[in-house]
C-alpha cells in the first residue's frame, strides 16, 4: 500500500508523487498495467480496477 507525503496509508495501488500528485495504478481491459495521476486521493480512489 502507498502512502502520501505525511506518511499516511492512501490504499492499494496509490500513492503520492513529490509534486502532490496522487498516482493510481490498474489494469487496463487488454492486461495491461497503467498509471494515472490525479489531484485528490478521491479522485484516485474512484479508479475501479487498482492493482
């Protein structure tokens, strides 16, 4: 599990870039995996198929 700059759990397959980017990543319909950036850990939770 990832964790944001302050050192707190954010879930599976997310995590908090330096820049204050949240970073989720999933698998794709064709298998494979791939990372999108969002500006809230909301935002990234919504993400359905995390890692």
């Amino acid at each position: 599990m990832g964790k944001n700059l302050k050192g707190k759990e954010c879930g599976k397959g997310i995590y908090q870039r330096k820049d204050g980017l949240y970073s989720a990543r999933y698998y794709a319909k064709n298998g494979k995996r791939k990372e999108k950036y969002f500006e809230t850990l909301p935002e990234a939770k919504k993400q359905p198929e995390r890692v």
